[in-house]
C-alpha cells in the first residue's frame, strides 16, 4: 500500500479551492479537445492537408511534405479527429487522465511548431496578439500543471480504476 | 489540510467514491446541451438565410453538368496525341500521368484514379519539347513534324491542343474533321470567325469537346452557384472581376533556352520550326521572342482578353448562366512592361526574366530587344441589358494585390476571393431582421463556404481559417483530399468520351460563348469603338465602323 499512501500524501495537500481549480481547468480542457475534435468528426470535407500545406516555420518542409501524402492526410485526419474526442471525453470525465493529458500535451505542441509566432516567422494571423507565446503554448503549458498536479483521482473515474 | 481524497479503504469502491468518481460527468450533459443548442441555432440561421431567396432552385442547367458521374464501365485505353508540348502542353500531359522518368510526380498524383491513357502522338515546333514528350510517352510516343500528319493516324482516339492560340482554331478544327475528340486550351480561337468555324465543325463530327477552363472545378463554384440560383444577392448589377501580376512571367517574358534556331538556318542547333510557325500569320524573320513569349504579340496571342479574362469570365458565365455579353468597351495600353533585354552571365549561361541582375550580365546576342505589342494594362466593361448587369474586368501586370471576384446585389453581395462570402447589405430589406436579431453580421458573411478548409476548421486554434489555395487555380476539395484541377477537367473530358456525351464541363457551346466574348474585348480595345453583338444574327457590329486599315490588325 505504499502507492496509495504516497498518492494519498501527495493528495492530501490539496486545499478545496486547489482542487477545485484544477479539476476545472482539466475539464475546460477537456471541453475544448472534445468541440474541436467532434467538429472534426462531423465536419464534412474537412481535412487537414492544408493546415499542413501552408505551415510556416523551421519544419514548414517536413508539415508540407505529409500534407501533400494523400495516404499520409488520411491518417492524419483520423488521428486528429478521433484523438481530440477521446481526449477531451478523458479529460472532462477523468478517465485515463494522465494518458490523455500527455497526449493532449503532443498534439498541442504540434500546433504550436506548425504555426509558431516566432519572429521573423511568416505565421499563419488570428485573432489577437501574439510574439512567441501563443495560445496553443499556453494551453501546452496549462496540461503540463494538470499531469504536475493530477486531480483524476480524486474528482473524476480514476479514483475507481487507477491504482487500487 | 482536510483529507479530502475521501477514499472509503474499507469498503472497496462505495457510493461516496463512486459519486467523486463521477463528480464531473455532469458537465457532459451540458457541453450536449449546449451542442444542440449551438448545431439547432447554426441551421436554423443557414436555413433562415436559404429561405430568404426569392427563385426556385435549379434553374441553371450548369448545376447538373457539375455533378457529373461517368455511366460507362468500360475502361478501354484511350490513345492520345499532344498538340503543342511547351509550358501548359507538359503541365496537361503531367495532370493526364505522363511526365519523364527524371521528373517528380505531380502533387496529389499517387490517391487519384487513373485515367487509362497511352500517349501515341506528339507535334510540336520546338525539338527539346517534342523529346520531353516521347520521354514522358515511356516511348510509346510517335513525333510528327505537322498536326495534320498527326492527325491522320489510327492510333490517335483524341488530342489534346496547347499550342499558341493561333493555331487552336485551325488544329481543332482539323482534328474534329478527322473524328478525334479535342481537349484545346483557352482562348478557343484567336479570331472571330474561326469561333463559328470550330463549333460547326465540333457539332457536325460529334466529338466530345473540352475548352481548357479547368478552373470550373473548384468546389468554390457549387457553393456560388446555389447562392446565385436561390437568388439570395437579390438583383445583382455589378459583377467586378480583375487580374494582377507582377513579375515579368506572369507577364509572359518567359525564359529563351540557350540552344535555339531556325529549322532554316545553315548552321546552329536548328531545333525551331519556325516557317510552320509563321504559316498562318504574319511573315517576318525569326525572333526567338515572339517564339518563346508569344503571349506578347498579337501575331499569335489574343492579350490579356483571350488569355487572362476568359479564367474570370468564363466562371462568371457559369455561375450566373449569362451567355454573350450585348457590348464591350474596352481601354488599355503598353504601360510598364514596354522594352525588355534579355540578358546572359558574364560567362554566357542565360538568365531566367526574373532572376536577380549579377554584376557582369550582358545582353545576349541571341535575342532581340523585346517590345511588345499586347497591352499590360487593360479593362473591359460587359452590357447585359436584359440581364440588368454590367461586368467590369480590370488588370494590370505591374501589381500583385489581391481584389477578388465580386458580385454585389440589391440584398447581398458574394465574394469569392477566398472561397465563398456572403454578406448581407447594410440597406437589405430581406435580411433586415436577421441583421437585427443578430443572425446575420454586417462585418461578417452571413454565410461562408472555404475551398479548402472545409467548415473553416483546421486544428486545435482559430487560426485557421486564414489560408486557402487562392482563387483555386490550382487544386480544390474533394473527399477531404487536395486535388489537381487541371487533372479533374481531363477526368471529365475523358469520362465524357468513354460516355460517349458532348456535353463536358465546358463545352463547345460554353467554348463559343468565351472566344466571342473575349474577341468582342479584344475588338474594343483595337478598334478603339463600342462592340456590339447581336445575338439575333449571331453577328458582331461595331457603333463606330473601324477603316479598312484598322481592320487589317484583326486579321
């Protein structure tokens, strides 16, 4: 049982308002993941080929190069599409959290490296303003906090099937 | 510090742990709430909107010709000859699935259907191009030094015509005679009446015809259209279309290969049939520049209207089903692009129009000083009285600025630089209460279509949205897949000949209606005098009858 008093330790010193705050963040994530990824799935005609085509950047050569893979995009596609549903479901429920967290942390630094805000980078505009720090690494950074500060366990269904 | 894991060890997992377990799952429910709400509001605003048109749909028979789907199932090898293998002629033999072994494969090539063709037959005046073919052939290829031997052979179902435009008209004539199906490059015809010329002779043969406007694929256009057949701009008046380019290839100064001569000539590479070249124009002594960058002259080019209008025109007349304008006026002139050296290195290798000038570049000897005579700066109005429209098309070779194509209506205006906008106008009646309630945003489109981007959705950030394959020249959706277009308008033509159908995504009648608009263009600016057609008589007439000496530019 040294586990779960470890993880019970670590737990423990949580105050309400710490958990409270983490869980949120974990499931505004969560929410966010799954929108993306269920427009994705549902979305006809969408594809990620152009996205790759037209990323900026150091790698441009490497996104462009799978971009114009016809069999490459499909697997793309369905990797995207599928992996941020499941990933937000995860998040949102606390199912397999640190699994989804870490995977939630790859595509997000993806994101960012396809279309990084770096200077003199010709990046892709949005809204707002950005000079390297973007969303997308602020987003990165936030899921790096959640598998630093797990909250599954406790608020979510983690507590039923991890480490019992 | 509370132990708040609330872990009951006893008793395994118990209702308390259960209920922690579960403790987020609520807000599931309400992202499906808030989905339905979201997905139930997005279409009732896109039905709102759809609603609002005031035609029924389906009255521009050029929706169904988009939707086309090959009948036959026989996939017999179809034999194919090329007509004229420079820059377009390889890039329609690479989107067909010929291209020399040393060359990479075009983009998007390895996911399509292939199109089960041999290339049979070769014609072209310039040698290096004739041997690019064969090699892209695999070898199967034969060369013929004239289209009309070419044109003669059993091995030769259809051809494909890019050579200059002076000789669309005369070659696909030919070929219709000789019973071979013709995929010809825009612009149709580089004379008036050689427009009326080719379309008797395509009906009377019944082959299958295709006029190179690849760009009637792009996806864009469904979209469009439906806009403009549910009548949802209200009465469109204005029609604003335009090119602009600014390098000295987009203006046509291509680039003159070092080994270049007349077939003619005593000595030197020889590789230039240029008496077959000046055959049915002008006579005048070899230059490489009206050879190479034939765009420039009127000897063999149709300018700026034939060359570059008819992209934006012919879509134009697709969408909105317009067919010949009633009258051009046109104006224009040799602005920017009006003498050019074509220079070399320092140690004599040939520098492309647009590289950077190293120190110790020469003139080459080989090439004359290039001065054009088709205009760079050029616009043209369009009159369709019964129609209430008028459509203005402006360009320029000196400026790359993007200005869209633009359709502004009495309810709504649509935009299609980027894909597909709608915008309702600020003094629409229509769409007052949805401006009103919030439905429709004036600095937003009301309704949005992107070629590419599908729902406008690329990744994780809302980025997105931004980029696109401009004006869709070059690729478009389908399946989720980027696909060349110019490969999609050989699919079609192709398709149409196993079908044994005429009617192919542009055809013969599509075809005609181009080139006489283009001339009626073309005419305006030359002759300086309002073009009039007149639809009845299928004849051209002039507000101001131009002198026989001003006639005599036309021929």
């Amino acid at each position: 049982m040294a586990t779960e008093e470890t993880l019970n330790g670590m737990l423990k010193k949580y105050t309400g308002a710490q958990l409270f705050f983490l869980t949120c963040m974990r499931v505004i994530i969560g929410w966010h993941f799954l929108y993306e990824g269920y427009v994705k799935v549902t979305g006809e005609g969408w594809s990620s080929a152009g996205y790759l085509n037209a990323a900026p950047g150091p790698f441009a050569g490497i996104f462009s190069t799978l971009g114009h893979s016809a069999w490459m995009v499909g697997g793309i596609n369905i990797i995207m599409s599928w992996g941020l549903t499941l990933i937000g479901l995860a998040l949102i429920l606390g199912l397999f959290t640190r699994t989804a967290l870490v995977g939630a942390a790859v595509f997000l630094f993806l994101f960012y490296i396809t279309n990084p805000p770096w200077i003199g980078v010709q990046f892709m505009a949005g809204e707002g303003s950005y000079m390297i720090v973007n969303k997308n690494l602020v987003e990165f950074s936030a899921a790096l906090v959640l598998l630093a500060f797990p909250s599954g366990q406790i608020w979510g269904f983690d507590r039923l099937f991890v480490k019992q | 510090m509370a132990d708040n894991t609330g872990r009951d060890n006893r008793s395994g997992v118990g209702r308390r742990d259960f209920l922690k377990a579960a403790a987020t799952t609520p807000v599931l429910g309400a992202f499906g709430l808030s989905l339905y709400k979201k997905e139930a509001l997005d279409r009732a605003s896109r039905e709102e909107v759809l609603q609002l048109g005031n035609r029924p749909s389906g009255t521009n028979p050029n929706i169904t010709k988009r939707n086309y789907k090959r009948a036959a199932s026989a996939n017999d090898t179809i034999n194919i000859g090329i007509i004229g293998c420079g820059g377009r002629g390889k890039s329609l033999m690479r989107s067909a699935g010929f291209w020399p072994p040393d060359e990479e494969a075009p983009r998007g090539h390895e996911g399509q259907e292939k199109l089960n063709l041999k290339l049979t037959a070769v014609c072209d005046l310039f040698q290096p191009s004739v041997d690019w073919a064969i090699k892209a052939s695999g070898g199967t290829a034969k060369f013929y030094p004239t289209y009309q031997e070419l044109l003669e052979q059993s091995d030769v179902d259809a051809v494909v015509i890019a050579t200059s435009d002076h000789y669309h008209a005369p070659v696909a004539i030919a070929a219709a005679n000789a019973g071979k199906h013709v995929y010809v490059e825009k612009c149709m015809t580089k004379k008036f009446e050689e427009a009326f010329q080719v379309r008797e002779a395509v009906k009377k043969a019944g082959i299958v015809f295709q006029l190179g406007h690849q760009n009637r694929n792009s996806d864009r256009y469904d979209s469009a259209m439906e806009v403009i057949d549910k009548g949802m701009l209200g009465e469109v008046t204005l029609i604003q279309c335009y090119t602009n380019r600014n390098s000295r290839n987009g203006a046509w100064v291509y680039d003159i290969p070092k080994e270049h001569g007349p077939k003619s000539a005593p000595s030197g590479p020889r590789n230039v049939d240029w008496d077959q070249y000046v055959s049915n124009t002008v006579q005048r002594p070899y230059d490489p520049n009206r050879f190479f960058r034939w765009r420039c002259f009127w000897d063999y080019g149709t300018g700026l209207s034939g060359d570059l209008l008819t992209h934006e025109l012919d879509v134009i007349n697709m969408v909105m089903n317009l067919g010949i304008p009633t009258t051009a006026v046109a104006s224009g002139g040799i602005y920017y692009h009006k003498e050019y050296t074509t220079l070399m290195t320092a140690n004599g290798d040939p520098l492309d129009s647009d590289d950077p000038v190293p120190q110790g570049a020469l003139p080459r000897p080989d090439v004359p000083v290039m001065r054009r005579d088709v205009p760079d700066v050029f616009q043209v109005t369009y009159e369709w009285p019964d129609r209430n429209l008028t459509v203005v098309y402006n360009a320029t070779l000196s400026s790359e600025h993007e200005r869209g194509q633009i359709y502004l209506g009495s309810e709504a205006t649509m935009d299609l630089t980027n894909g597909v906008d709608v915008f309702a106008d600020p003094q629409s009646q229509r769409y007052a209460e949805l401006i009103k309630s919030g439905k429709a945003r004036l600095n937003e489109p009301m309704i949005s279509y992107r070629t590419v981007a599908g729902k406008g959705i690329e990744a994780i950030t809302s980025a997105t949205s931004q980029w696109t394959i401009s004006k869709g020249l070059l690729y478009t959706l389908r399946e989720g897949r980027l696909v060349d277009i110019t490969y999609l308008h050989i699919k079609n033509w192709i398709d149409h000949i196993r079908d044994n159908n005429t009617n192919t995504m542009c055809n013969i009648d599509d075809g005609f209606q181009e080139a006489i608009t283009a001339h009626m263009g073309t005419y305006a600016f030359r002759l300086g005098t309002r073009v009039r057609w007149d639809a009845e008589n299928q004849q051209i007439k002039f507000d101001s009858q131009p002198s026989e000496s001003a006639q005599q530019v036309l021929v």
